[in-house]
C-alpha cells in the first residue's frame, strides 16, 4: 500500500518558486511491474481490446532513438488506471489551485540505453510543454513524468530550468525532438533568464510534476537498459479551445467543427478528480 499524503504549503510553495515538485512514492512495486510490462505490450502491438482508433504503433528503426506513444489509456489498462488515478489528480488540484482535473493526454517514453556510447539520439530537447498545447485556452496546465526505475543522469533523467514557467510562454519552444540542447540553451538563454539547470533525481514510483511552461529536457541514457516512464498530462476542469492558434492531434476529438472556447470534456478527456 502507498500512504497517501497531502499536499502543503511547502509544497505549493516550492512549486510556485522552482516550476516542478517531486513526490512520494505514488505507486506500488506491483504498478511499476505492470507499466513496465505495459511499455513492453505497447511497443509489440499487444493492445486491451481492438486498439481501435489507434493507430498501429509505428517504431524507428533505429534502436537507439527515443520511442514516444501518446494515449496508451486508450490501448493498455493499467496506463489508463494510472493516468486516470483520482490520487495523482488531487495532488495536481492542490498544487495548481483548482477544482478539478481532466487528462488531457498521456505518453509512454522509451530512453534506449547507449552502454556510454557519445550520442544525442536519445535526448529529449529543452521545450516547454504548452509550447505544443497553445490550442488550449489555459496555461495553467501540468505534466506529471512517473519514473518506472530510479532515474538519474546516468540513464537520462529529467532537468528542469528552475523558475522558468514565470517566462511566460516562450516563442517556438516546441523543441522536444531539438536533441541538441547546448544550441537549445543557448537560443533561450539568450532572452536574458536567469539559466539554473536543476536534475529531477526519482527513485521508481516518485513523478515530477512540473508546470506546463517550465522548460525541461533530457540528456543521453549511458546505461545498458533502458529508461521508462508513463506520463499523465493534466488540465483545470474548464479547460477550453484556443481556435486557429496551432494544429493538435487533440482538437479532433472535438468534433468536426470545433468553436473558440468550446470545453476538451467529453471520453477523450476524462474527468481525473473533483473537489466533494
């Protein structure tokens, strides 16, 4: 059993200050067997139920490259009672300040290990999320990255760039498959912010959640195994269509013809968690 605990004031605190908070442990030993065994199913085309609409997973030859699928709920169980958990949902209210929260998609990511090789195929850019979500109409969105493994620099764990989601929303920052991130560093650095790469260090089962504009990114996995973690992409209930700002794969799902404001709250989005 995972004890549950409640956000704090420290906790929002170092979340409105750095950008990121890292939990507890907020699953059990017997969820990260199972998610792991989800990225193995997923990537082999081994889906729960028909897997339609899902497209057939599509892997890069290349077995050293970044393996990433969006709306593994969709096609695996035990993503989707992960994304879904009402737990992971409440610490995301708490720490955003609102009432409830929708999925608004989720990610597996594969980080293959390189064994020391010298190599950027597998790094993950410095972005900044809402860089690739501005056909939302709410900034105040999160991701929460859960670590199926203890993650560190060595296998390619997460950096953060504490205190950048107060930046605001910076131009072309939709830089996640940018793999060459002293060019990145460079080019946002560059606005005059003050730069302070921080690691997400995890033991299995702990997530980052991180605001939606706070810039992160990921460097090389130097082990033999490689790195895997399942994320949960949250938005504010409420959380509304910014129209002909940018394209999304999850403006379809809003129907043929969607409307400025028209809210992302129908089976596509679920609703993760309510106040009483």
């Amino acid at each position: 059993m995972i004890e549950k605990i409640k956000i704090t004031q420290e906790d929002k605190a170092k979340f409105n200050r750095d950008g990121y908070w890292i939990s507890p442990k907020l699953i059990t030993d017997d969820q990260i067997e199972k998610l792991r065994a989800a990225h193995d199913r997923i990537w082999s085309g081994d889906f729960d139920g028909d897997g339609y609409p899902m497209h057939p997973v599509n892997l890069n030859p290349d077995p050293k490259r970044l393996r990433k699928q969006d709306n593994g709920w969709w096609i695996n169980n035990d993503v989707r009672n992960t994304v879904t958990d009402p737990y992971i949902g409440e610490l995301a209210a708490d720490l955003l300040e609102v009432d409830s929260i929708r999925l608004w998609h989720d990610q597996m990511i594969y980080k293959p290990g390189l064994g020391g090789e010298v190599s950027n195929v597998g790094n993950v850019g410095w972005h900044q999320d809402f860089g690739y979500w501005q056909c939302s109409d709410n900034m105040n969105m999160m991701t929460v990255w859960i670590a199926l493994q203890d993650t560190d620099l060595t296998n390619g764990g997460m950096m953060t760039i504490l205190g950048s989601h107060k930046w605001g929303l910076i131009p072309d920052s939709n830089t996640f498959f940018d793999q060459n991130l002293d060019i990145l560093r460079e080019k946002y650095s560059a606005e005059g912010h003050e730069w302070i790469e921080e690691p997400c260090i995890l033991k299995a089962g702990q997530a980052s959640f991180h605001h939606a504009l706070t810039f992160h990114g990921s460097g090389p996995n130097l082990t033999t195994v490689p790195r895997l973690s399942t994320v949960a992409h949250l938005m504010p209930g409420g959380t509304g269509y910014h129209a002909r700002v940018m394209n999304h794969d999850n403006v379809k799902f809003l129907g043929p013809r969607p409307v400025e404001g028209q809210k992302f709250d129908n089976d596509f989005f679920p609703l993760v968690y309510s106040r009483p």
